[in-house]
C-alpha cells in the first residue's frame, strides 16, 4: 500500500470523532414535555380507588376517588367512598365532610347518615350524631342502625355531664 491506501484511511481518525460526537450530542436533548390526556372515565377512577383501598393503599385510593370526583363533580359514589377511607383512617372531620357532601347530592340516603352519624360519634359530637342517626332510622328502620343509636346512648351515658 502506497500514498494510496494512506489517504484512503487518513481521514478515518476524523470521521469516527465526528460519529462520536454527533451520537453523544444526540443523546444530550432537551427533554420532551408530553402531556398525557387523562382516558379513565369517573367511573373506572372511582373502581381503582375501591380496589387500591381494599388492598390498603390508602393514598392511591384517595388520589383516585378525588380524580373520579374531578371528572364528574354530580355523582355521589366517590364522595361516600372518601367519607368511608377517611373514617378508615382516622381522619373523622373530613369523613364528616364527605359523607355531608353526599347528602347534599341525595338527602334521604339512611346508609351515608348512618356512616356520618358514626363520624360525629368519633368526634365526641353525640347529640349531633343521635339527630342524624335517629333521622336515619325515620326513613328505614335497619339493624345496623339501631346499632349505631345503641352505641351513641352508650357514650352519651358515659360521658362527663
């Protein structure tokens, strides 16, 4: 090989440094912003937060039901289902905010009064909770609900006058 075959490879060292280099600068973009468009509907957000409350995952199930409430504000279900994990969790006030937040889409539903009548309970708030559970109790006479006054008569006996 002559002064041909070095010409031939002498602009090879160069040609390797500009692939280099242009690989390297490829991998060094911007990042890319991709909003991504939301395709559960209120329905199935409300499902996943019932599954993920289930399995003890309390702040996914939060995230879904608030994502459920966000796409269709008119629909009671997610509102009861926070009512019911705050209870869960201890958070009385706000399940005492949800469960009011239902009634004001449905006022006769006995069941969420039962749950915010339990709620009030927690929050020493007796005679609150007797005025909603006995109201409960006007629209359908249930076990559970009797239950509930039970309990209320119970702590109202034992509390400090």
């Amino acid at each position: 090989m002559g002064k041909t075959g070095q010409k031939l490879f002498a602009g090879l060292p160069v040609a390797i440094l500009l692939l280099v280099a242009a690989l390297l600068l490829s991998s060094c973009a911007l990042p890319k912003i991709v909003v991504m468009e939301d395709r559960l509907t209120a329905e199935q957000h409300n499902d996943l937060g019932y599954v993920y409350e289930q399995k003890g995952i309390f702040d996914l199930a939060e995230k879904e039901y608030l994502l459920a409430v966000k796409k269709r504000e008119d629909w009671q279900v997610p509102y009861f289902n926070l009512g019911n994990l705050m209870f869960k969790i201890g958070d009385f006030k706000k399940s005492e905010k949800f469960f009011r937040t239902t009634l004001n889409y449905n006022p006769n539903n006995s069941d969420v009064m039962n749950n915010l009548a339990n709620a009030l309970l927690m929050q020493e708030r007796h005679r609150e909770a007797r005025q909603v559970i006995e109201q409960a109790l006007r629209i359908e006479n249930k076990q559970e609900y009797l239950d509930t006054l039970r309990t209320i008569e119970k702590r109202e006996s034992a509390a400090p006058q």
